[in-house]
C-alpha cells in the first residue's frame, strides 16, 4: 500500500509545484502560445470538471472538498482491500493524487487552478492541470482493468 500512496502524494507534490509556478509568473487570464494546439493559461475553476457549478454563490467549494474527503477515504480502503491488483490500484491512486492536488486549491484558494489548453482551430478543450490529468487517467486505468476482468469472466 505504501508504494500506492507513495505514487499519490508524488502527483499531489508535482501538481501543487505545477501550480505554484502558474500563480507566480501567470496573471489571471493570461496566456502563452506554446504550439499551433497548445496554451499555457491561468483560469481559475470554483466549480468541478468543465466549470459545473461555477456560478453557484460559494456552497460549491466546501461541497466539491467534502465529496472529495470522503472518496479519499474510500479509496484509501480500496487500495488496503485490494492489495494485489495492480492496474486497479494503480488507477485509483491516481485518482487520489488528483482529488487531493485540487481539494488543496479548494481549502486554500476557494477554486482550482488550471493552466493547460489544448485547442485547435477555434475549438478549445477547458483548461485543466496535473490533477485533472492523473484523474482522467485513473478514470481509464479503471475502465481497462474492468474490461480486462470482463473478458477474463466471460
């Protein structure tokens, strides 16, 4: 379990450095073309994934904490449950990297930070971060290690 934890509080550390670097060289709203698809940005999201909840008055920040909390907690039993699944393990660490990278934001800043844009041609993807990125990532890992188990069944 150590090496799981060990790979979310890694994330967590390159996540927040990540950000740190964004807040002090970043003004909000500022861009920076990086190539012909990429932007360096600094957008701030009180809301969750693509900005849902945003506009709401503020309950959202400590709703989007508390939820989080708790499926850390979750995922920490998960991973003591689940010791020898590899890939299932290594998904939800993920996941608890990136949940903890943007309840720090959450607690500290009362939104998260995001600063990575992919566009292309008028079309732009929302902004997001490390944190985003290893939850996607964990999101797939986990639908792989599902399937898998499916074909391993069936």
């Amino acid at each position: 379990m150590g090496v799981w934890l060990g790979l979310a509080a890694v994330l967590v550390l390159l996540d927040q450095f990540t950000k740190v670097l964004i807040l002090g060289h970043f003004q909000l709203g500022d861009s920076v073309t990086v190539t012909s698809f990429f932007n360096v940005v600094r957008v701030h999201n009180p809301g969750a994934a693509f900005s849902f909840l945003a506009d709401a008055s503020g309950w959202q920040r400590w709703f989007f904490t508390g939820l989080a909390v708790v499926a850390s907690g979750f995922i920490v039993w998960m991973l003591k449950k689940h010791p020898g699944q590899t890939l299932f393990c290594l998904a939800i660490s993920l996941i608890l990297g990136g949940a903890i990278g943007n309840v720090i934001d959450r607690v500290l800043y009362g939104y998260v930070v995001d600063f990575v844009q992919l566009h292309y041609g008028g079309w732009a993807f929302p902004a997001f971060n490390v944190a985003d990125s290893a939850i996607t990532g964990g999101a797939i890992g986990l639908i792989w290690d599902e399937l898998r188990r499916v074909r391993k069944g069936a």
